[in-house]
C-alpha cells in the first residue's frame, strides 16, 4: 500500500542555487514548494516578479525587503506575504539570513534548477 504523503530529512535534500550567494533545500507537492533559503551576508537578492503567491518566514538574520515602492527589515519571527505579481528583492543584513519561503504554486524556474 502507497503512503498518503511524504517524508523529508531536510539534510538529506541538495542545496540548489538560486542566484549568487543564495542557496536553498526544494520541497515541492503537487501545489506548493518549500525553499529553506541561506543568504550569505551582504548579498543582494535582485528584484524580481513571478506568477507564484510567496510566504517569507525569517528564521536567522536579517533583510532590507523592497516590496514594491515600500521597504521593510525583516527580523527573526516576521513573516511576509508577497502577493503574485509584485516585484521584490532585498539586501541580506551582515549577519546573513535564513528563511522559509512558501510557493503556490510552485516556481517552475526553481523545480528546473533543482532537477538539474
């Protein structure tokens, strides 16, 4: 008999680049992707758009998040919800960061790099 659902051991999932300085562990279900996202401190995620609902959950570090025309430090325990479509990216405080980001549905261009 099939299980209903899967189990990870997140050490056990290869990093995937994503631009440079950024890496992240993939997660994806039929309707979701899971990135455990570290930036390297200093780093400069470029601003960008796509498709997909985004979820960030700031474990570790920091962030200067632009969020369209508004821009926002991001701490330990703040979470931000990025609607479709709006163009964001942020500079990594100096301490670096660690995240969980929430995709749905999941980014294509991610699912590519990570079967690489």
């Amino acid at each position: 008999m099939e299980p209903e659902g899967r189990v990870f051991h997140l050490g056990d999932v290869p990093y995937t680049m994503l631009v440079e300085g950024a890496r992240s562990r993939l997660i994806a279900g039929k309707s979701v992707l899971v990135s455990f996202i570290e930036m390297e401190p200093g780093m400069t995620f470029p601003v960008h758009s796509h498709p997909c609902e985004q979820v960030m959950i700031v474990l570790e570090g920091g962030i200067t998040q632009r969020l369209g025309e508004t821009v926002l430090e991001l701490r330990p325990g703040d979470v931000c919800i990025m609607p479709p479509g709006l163009s964001h990216g942020g500079k990594v405080s100096e301490e670096g960061c660690k995240a969980i980001d929430i995709f749905s549905p999941p980014r294509e261009d991610y699912l590519r790099r990570a079967a690489r």
